[in-house]
C-alpha cells in the first residue's frame, strides 16, 4: 500500500496543465468496440482506472498501439468473445467500475454482452438498473447469477425504441446510446445525461456514422445504422481536476494559472467557485487563480441565508467536486451547508478533516455545514487513509495547506484518477514524497 508524506503549510506557485477527462477516457475507450476499422485516440489519462480497461480491452482481443504520451490507436477487427466467460474477465471486470460500459458495445456488436458486478469507488450504492432496463427496452434477454454476481444480456437484433431514464445517470446514457447507434430504426432517451463528456461521446460516433441528435440536451434521438467506421478524438481536459487545482490554489494561498482548461465545458464550476469568495480569473484559455492573501468569504443568499451548495445533474454542479468544495471551505469566512444528494457515503471523510481542527456537523449521510476558520485557526497535520478518489485529493489539498507532516495512506486510490499528482504538484512547489 502506498503512502504520501506532505510537509503543508507552503504556498505554491507557478503553472500546472489538466489531465485528460478520465470521466470520458472510459466511455469513449469502450466505443472503440463498435467498429472494426481503427479508432486513435488522444490526451489520454494514464491514470490506474483507465490502463486498467485499456488492459481490458487488450485481453478482450482489441489491438492497440502506443503513438506518443497519451495517444492510442485501437481496432477491435478480431474480438475474443470466450474471454467474456473467462475467470480472468471475472476479475478483471471487478476491479474497474467504467467496465459496465464494454456492454452496450459488444451487444449492440456481438449480440451478447457481460459483466461481472463492477468495483470502484465505496461511495454508496450504485445502480445498474438503467443500464440493463435500457438495453432490455432494445430487445436484449437479461440474466443475472446470484452466485458469481456476474451479469449477461443477449440479443440477436436490437430494435429502436422510445425510453425514460429513471435517473439521468451518464454510465448508462453512454452504454445504452451505444447499443443503440447499430439498432434497427430510431431510439429516443428521455432524461439523458447531458454532461460535456457524454456529448463528446456523441460527437465521437456521430463522426464513425451514426446518427445521434440532440447533443447537450436531455432528449436524445438515434437513428440505427448498419455499421461504424474509424474516427480520431481527442479528449477534453478533466473538469474535476482543474475544480482541484482551484482548491488547492485557494487553501494554500497560491497564485497558480491552470493551462487550456476548456473554458466552454467547465459549466458552473467558476461560479460555484466564486461564490466561496475564490477569485476565478479567465485569460484566454486558462484559469488564473491570485493569491488570497486575505482569505475568501462564502457569499450568503440574498436574504441572508446560509449558502447551500449541492450536486445535480448537468448542468448543474458536479457531484465529484463537493468533496474539494466542502475542504477549501473549512478555511472560508463564513459558513456553508453542503449537501451531497447522489451518494450517501460520500462525505464519511469529513471524521479526518474535524481531527485535523476543521468545523464540520455531519448532520447526516448526505448533509454536512462547514463553519470556516478564516486562516485564523491552521489546520494540524495528521495521519489519514484516502477511502476513495476525491475524497483522497480533498485530504491531500487539506494535508498541504496544514501546519506539520501530514500521512497519506492507500494513495492507490488517488492515482485511480489522477496522474502523475506528486510529481506535479512537486513542480509548483509542494512538499511531498511518495512512499512505498
């Protein structure tokens, strides 16, 4: 298990460049299986949970080239269909949750996808039910082994259909338009997913051949085609990384520019942001983050109420932020309520940050008010354990900006999603080693 030990309290400076989406790297790794013709792929992540599907898709019979830092081709001409009854896919599709998605491919395809019960993060329960009620809306045969956990659906032809999400969930948006671009006829998906990586999956078979309307809204309309072709795509850079790197700018009192950020796909994410007092400056492309010399304070609603910052479907604010929100506020001025509403174990981290000295009632599962220090009171290093990616970087931005030489434990979580962090975080400054 591995380990970062942080010196924190130093301020930091200079430039840092987001990674690529890994949010979109693993649905649009697994399109690659709705063709034969080959499929080039840039500004990929290299983080652990997409090498992880690209090994998936290795095994999976997929032929894959490295073309340079974070550029892939793939052609998926010659698919080993057994090894999906394989023990090995059995536990290579448990340990990565973005798995689910190589189903509505390899259905829509082959006529038959599986999967094991998928992993990932330990943040709640996650459905698969859209999922699978999508594709049975499409005509596939479903079947679960209680036994093994491991799930299957089958179809010799799928046929376009009209369908309501029962949530907008992005996984299954992009597994059921998958299956449904080689439909037979037109399928529409009320209360789609609409966020910028789901439309840039669109796009992406939009440019193979198929016929997908309504991009960015929550009605999506596919007409079926009898084949896809090859395409090149390059991935946005991740919006969650740089709503990190705000953070960590603004706890630590730092002046950092945040290069090509993608300003048009970042939605509300400044303006939540701003509303915690921290300046968000737009030049060009980049974010530049000043140095909050004097703090930052929580704006109140206009009657004078607490500010009350929660999750909801885009464009609304991003569920993967409200860990780093919650964090950089325990330093605000002012006091702000945060209510997580997707997962209810997602702010069990809180108990870490109130041992380093933060203000924080955890009023249930899903709420939690922060009462800021303002800077007056630093927080105190301690030792900790990252229970999942975004809880991870949160106690990493909180271990910087504290007084002492905090620990890290189980950092496999945060390079599940984030790449090359201690190097370069090192690069603008920060004081941290990784330990095995």
């Amino acid at each position: 298990m591995g380990t970062f030990k942080i010196e924190g309290g130093h301020q930091l400076k200079g430039e840092i460049t987001p990674q690529g989406a890994k949010n979109e790297a693993l649905q649009i790794l697994c399109a690659v299986l709705l063709t034969p013709e080959r499929v080039t792929i840039h500004n990929i992540p290299n983080i652990v949970d997409v090498n992880k599907l690209i090994d998936l898709l290795e095994n999976l019979g997929v032929k894959i080239q490295k073309l340079g830092k974070g550029s892939y081709s793939f052609q998926a001409d010659d698919i080993n269909l057994e090894y999906l009854e394989s023990e090995q896919f059995k536990k290579d599709g448990r340990g990565l949750r973005g798995s689910i998605m190589i189903v509505g491919p390899l259905l829509a395809r082959f006529g038959k996808g599986y999967i094991p019960k998928p992993g990932g993060d330990k943040i709640g329960r996650r459905r698969l039910d859209t999922h699978f009620q999508g594709f049975i809306k499409l005509g596939a045969n479903f079947r679960y082994n209680r036994e093994e956990y491991f799930y299957g659906v089958e179809a010799e032809t799928l046929s376009g259909t009209d369908m309501l999400l029962d949530e907008a969930s992005v996984t299954g948006t992009a597994n059921i338009v998958m299956a449904a671009v080689l439909a037979k006829g037109t399928t529409t998906i009320y209360n789609a997913a609409c966020e910028p990586y789901l439309q840039q999956l669109c796009k992406m078979l939009n440019r193979m051949g198929a016929k997908i309307s309504g991009i960015a809204s929550n009605l999506l309309t596919i007409e079926g085609v009898d084949s896809l072709g090859g395409t090149d795509h390059t991935m946005l850079p991740d919006m969650i990384e740089i709503g990190s790197w705000i953070g960590l700018a603004a706890m630590t009192k730092s002046e950092i520019t945040i290069k090509n950020v993608n300003w048009d796909s970042l939605g509300v994410i400044p303006g939540v942001f701003a509303k915690l007092g921290i300046t968000v400056e737009k030049k060009g492309d980049d974010i530049f983050i000043p140095e909050h010399e004097n703090g930052y304070e929580i704006q109140n609603y206009i009657d004078g109420s607490i500010l009350t910052i929660a999750d909801a479907p885009w464009p609304g604010f991003t569920p993967d932020l409200l860990s780093i929100v919650l964090t950089i506020a325990t330093q605000a001025r002012g006091e702000v309520l945060i209510h997580q509403k997707m997962f209810e174990s997602r702010l069990f981290f809180v108990d870490k940050l109130i041992d380093m000295g933060a203000k924080i009632i955890l009023c249930d599962p899903h709420r939690a008010t922060v009462i800021g220090h303002d800077f007056k009171s630093q927080l105190k290093a301690t030792t900790m354990t990252s229970p999942d990616i975004r809880a991870g970087i949160s106690l990493l931005i909180a271990a910087l900006s504290a007084k002492g030489t905090s620990t890290i434990h189980n950092i496999e979580q945060i390079d599940r999603g984030y790449e090359y962090i201690d190097d370069r975080l090192r690069a603008i400054g920060a004081k941290i080693l990784r330990v095995d």
